[in-house]
C-alpha cells in the first residue's frame, strides 16, 4: 500500500514537472519567445481641441479670464484718474501729498491683485488640462488592456507644411514617422471619453458637441491670453 501511494505522489510530481516544462518551452524543448510588442498612437492635441467636456472647461475658464481683466481695467481706471487729479494740484500741497498716498496705497493692491490673479488662473488651467489628461490616461489604458497594445506612443496627425517654418521645424524632429492607420487610437479615445461624458453630463455635453474646438493650451507665449494657445505637439 505504501509503494503505491509512493508511485502514486512520484507520477503527480512528474507530471506537474511535464507541464511547467511544455508552458516553458516549445514542442522541442526550446524556450517560448515572449509575446510581440503591440504599438499604438495617440494625438493628444487633437483630442483635447475634440473633446466636449474640455470645450465646456474652457468656456468656464474664458469667463474667469474675462472676470479677472474687467476687474483689472477697474483698478487702472482708478489710478489714471487719481493721476489726472494730482495735476491739478503742486508738490507738497496737502491736497497733492493726501492723492499721493492714496496713488501709491492703489498701485500695491493693483500689483497684488495682478500676482494673485494670475496665479490662481494658472493653477486652474493647469488643474483643467491635468484632470482631462488623467482621464484620456485611463481610456488609453482600457484599450491597452483591452486588445493588447504594449506601447503607446504620443504624435500628431498633422502634415508637415513648408508654408508655416515653425511648425515644419517641430514636424521634422517627430519620433513617429511611418504609422498603420489601425495603430491611430486617437478617434476611439476620444469616441469613449464623448460618450461618457455626454452620458453623465446630460444638455450641457450636447451643446458643447455642437461647437467648433476653442484652441487652448497651459503653454503661452509672452504676452499671450490665457486660454487662447494652441496645444502643443
């Protein structure tokens, strides 16, 4: 009884043997090669000018934009119309030395309300294109998962054009130069993450469906509007 139970426990161990060794190997005992790599693209700048939700941020943002300048052109008024009454009045004159305070008590609050403002705009910039980036992250990890992409690159769709110098020079130093259409994820990114948000923003995502793309980008050049910046390659 024992012998059997010995040859028994020796026939399971060899068989479990057997098996990692052909899950290993191939029929000849050769080691299996790991699975190809699967490369996909992905057009960022496309989908955030495509996007409903962005469309709708922006808007927002534009409208903060809007609130903080008119707020801004107030606090200039202001100080030019306490300069053009300081004229009417010389040097070292009550009248003159009270409006010059108050000159000067202005121009710090206008310089403070300019830091302040600025930075809280740029943090809700930067905050509405890194949430926007978290969710196309998690859309393109879906599809990875979903049909075995293991690599997903970023590049732009757009054609290389002699007429714009600059962006032919960016154009040129591309990482992706040949592509198969079917590696584009680009439209079914942005195809899943419309209809999420349609679904769970209800008329608000329709009307933005319905609107041209407003160019935007966190990145601005000097002296550039916030909001108003293409979004770079």
């Amino acid at each position: 009884m024992r012998k059997l139970i010995m040859t028994a426990t020796g026939l399971v161990c060899l068989a479990g043997v057997s098996y990692f060794i052909g899950t290993a190997s191939g029929e000849n005992g050769a080691p299996t090669p790991p699975p190809a790599h699967k490369v996909g693209l992905i057009d960022i700048g496309h989908i955030f000018n495509e996007y409903d939700k962005l469309k709708i941020l922006r808007e927002e943002f534009t409208a903060d934009w809007q609130e903080s300048e008119a707020q801004a052109k107030a606090h200039v008024q202001k100080i030019q119309s306490l300069q053009q009454e300081m004229k009417q009045f010389g040097e070292g004159t009550p009248e003159f030395a009270t409006r010059e305070k108050k000159f000067a008590t202005l121009t710090s609050e206008f310089e403070t309300f300019k830091k302040v403002t600025q930075k809280d705009l740029a943090r809700k910039e930067a905050k509405m294109y890194h949430t926007v980036y978290l969710e196309v992250q998690n859309e393109v990890d879906a599809l990875c998962k979903q049909y075995g992409f293991t690599l997903v690159l970023r590049f732009s769709r757009d054609e290389l054009n002699s007429a714009e110098p600059q962006k032919l020079a960016q154009g040129l130093s591309r990482t992706v130069i040949f592509h198969r259409p079917k590696d584009d994820l680009t439209t079914h990114v942005l195809k899943r993450l419309n209809e999420s948000y349609q679904q769970n923003a209800g008329p608000a995502a329709a009307g933005a469906a319905k609107k041209p793309a407003a160019a935007s980008g966190i990145k601005q050049t000097k002296g550039q509007k916030p909001g108003t910046g293409k979004v770079d390659e």
